[in-house]
C-alpha cells in the first residue's frame, strides 16, 4: 500500500505540472492576442520566450514632433498600446524632438518641435489610451541623463556598418537613398538604433515602414553576441485618403484625417476619398472600419436607409468583407457610417482641446506651424 507521503507527493507532481501547462496555455493565449495587432513579428517564437519570463516586457514607439497628429498616430497607437498594456506591457512613448530635428521638421525648430510633442500628449492622453502602463519620454531629456552610454551605444553602432547598409535605413525618416541628404541624417538611424539599447527594449512596436532599422538593430545583436534580441512587433500603415496612398500624408490635409478635425472636416473628407466598389483592397474606407472600428466596437452597426438594404450589425469582419465585396453595401453607405465612427472616437479630443485652456492655446500655435518634409 502507498503511504500517505507518497500520495502527497504525487499529488503535488500532478499539480505542479497543471499548473505549468495553464501557465503555457495563458501565455499562448496572450501571444495570439498581441500577435492580433500585427502585420509582421520577428520573431514570435523569441516573444513567447520573453511572455513565459512572467515580467512587464518594455514594448517602444518613437515619434518625431511634426506637425498635427493623424488618426494613424492617434486612434490606432491607442489601439495596440491598450492591447500591449492589458496584456502586461508597458509601452514607452520615446517623444524624439532631436530627431525631429535632425530631420528638419519644423524647419529644425526645437521650441517649435517641443510644443508640437507637447501637443502630441495631450492628445494621447485624451483618444481612449489607458495610461497605467504609459511612459512619456522626451528623448533629449532622457539622452542627457546618460550621455556617455548613449553616445557609446551611437559611435559602437555607426562603426559596426557602412555607408550602404546605413542609406537603406533612410526610408524611416521618409527619405530615399537617392535624394539628397544631410549628413545629419545619416546619423539618425544610428540613433535610432541606440535607442533600442539604451531604453531596454523588449518589443519593438513601430509601423512597417521602421522595419529596416529595428533590423539593423538585431544584426547588431549578432555583431556583439547579444543574446537579448529585440523582437519586432510591426503594425500595417493606415492608408491615406486617396487613390494610391500607401500612408496618410500630413503635408496634403486631403490625404489624412486629424485627431483634431471637426465633424465637418471628417465628413468631407471621407465624401470625397478613394473607396471603389466591391474591392477591399488598398481601399481606405474599409481599411479604417477593419483597422480602428472593429477592434474599438467588436461590431460595425451599417445605418442606411431602407430602400438601399436597410440596417445591419456586422459581428465580424469577414462578414463585412463578404457583404462589401458582393455588393451588398454601397461605396456611399460605407462611407457614412465610417465617419460616423470615426467622429465618436474623436468626440473626447475634440472636447479636451475646446474645454482645456492650455490644450486648446496649444492646438492654435500649433495650426499655425508650416509642416516641412
């Protein structure tokens, strides 16, 4: 007969390994949540590793101060941010005011670029985000803290490739290889890199188009025999409001919509934007309603009259997708309802820089600024 140790013992065995595989299952579980708000992850098998360490990974975006803020940088960045940060993260907002000068925004303007990174906050602040696991970071403050290890970090990466691979990483400030460029910002990317050291970066959470320099930043890893790599979580680019536009544009106010338009900017706007019938792809419209409506709602309710179908709720979007591409919505019926949308999502924005003095003084300077490329 088994004495009573031996059943304890064993009961302990099995409960120990219960609670490893829920331990797995849960994590497995948060990685495919997180996975949801990508268009890319190097590597997902490095961030299942990191979620099984069971501690606040440190995820990052950066942000030039460059004008007023899209509903790219807006409504979508407080999307994945409240995804990252409810599955334990906390996300860093690295608020890059020397960078925005080095790439001439503002014409280089560092007051002008603090108040438009003051003016980002605010707005972050007021579209949704919650902020409990919200850092604000203003990269000049943060670099003087530290100046030699930031500096080291720079030169170590500057002298560990050439000329060429560096030229490659020029897409990231929306400049080409072929255009000509500063040698300022030859040293951007540089930076940029550094800063994903320098801020002990887990995730690396930015848009597509930041690609090759959080890659450049894993091949450092491979140069120096870091074993911490930065795993790349990338999101897709929202699209612009015209024909073609692979991202919103701030210098052509007919390509984005703003954090701060009225409802009669949003409306218009979306009236006048490219979204052509029964065809989802590179269509802004429908990549709006899948991109911020559904992960905002869970649902899309289409109010139209009853001579043109009547209303519908959408639970899904590949119920949406099937209607919109046989047919069974209209371009116009699309369009209304996703500005109606969008308008309550910008509603609290909207009424944070109308009812706060300070927001809204800020708000005015900043309409003001000429926005340079």
């Amino acid at each position: 007969m088994e004495t009573t140790d031996t059943k304890r013992e064993e009961q302990e065995i099995e409960e120990k390994k219960a609670q490893e595989e829920s331990k797995i299952e849960d994590v497995d579980k948060i990685l495919n949540d997180i996975l949801s708000i990508s268009s890319e992850c190097i590597q997902p098998d490095e961030l299942r590793v990191k979620l099984l360490l069971k501690r606040k990974l440190i995820c990052y975006d950066g942000f030039e101060p460059s004008g007023r803020m899209h509903i790219a940088q807006g409504l979508l960045k407080s999307i994945i941010v409240n995804k990252l940060t409810s599955n334990g993260c906390t996300f860093i907002f690295w608020i890059a005011d020397w960078f925005a000068h080095l790439n001439n925004k503002m014409s280089g303007d560092l007051k002008k670029i603090k108040k438009v990174g003051s003016y980002f906050i605010e707005v972050w602040k007021s579209c949704g985000m919650n902020m409990e696991n919200v850092q604000f970071l203003w990269a000049s403050e943060e670099i003087n803290k530290k100046p030699n290890e930031y500096w080291s970090l720079v030169l170590d990466i500057s002298r560990s490739f050439n000329i060429n691979r560096m030229k490659r990483c020029l897409k990231i400030m929306g400049r080409s290889e072929g255009e000509e460029n500063y040698c300022s910002q030859i040293l951007y990317p540089c930076m940029q890199c550094a800063d994903i050291f320098f801020l002990n970066v887990d995730i690396c959470q930015l848009g597509i188009d930041q690609r090759k320099v959080n890659m450049l930043a894993r091949e450092y890893c491979d140069i120096k025999k870091i074993k911490k790599k930065p795993v790349i979580l990338s999101h897709g680019m929202l699209p612009g409001l015209l024909e073609g536009q692979e991202k919103m544009s701030k210098s052509d106010e007919n390509s984005a919509i703003f954090m701060d338009d009225s409802e009669s900017d949003v409306n218009r706007k979306i009236k006048k934007a490219y979204c052509p019938p029964n065809v989802i792809e590179n269509n802004p419209i429908y990549a709006y309603a899948k991109s911020i409506i559904f992960p905002s709602y869970n649902e899309f309710n289409l109010v139209r009259k009853e001579k043109n179908g009547g209303d519908k709720t959408y639970y899904t979007l590949q119920e949406l997708e099937h209607d919109y591409v046989n047919g069974f919505i209209h371009p116009l019926d699309l369009k209304d309802n996703v500005a109606m949308y969008i308008n309550k999502l910008l509603q609290p924005v909207r009424d944070h820089f109308q009812n706060n003095i300070e927001a809204k003084n800020l708000l005015n300077e900043i309409k003001k600024y000429k926005v340079t490329k």
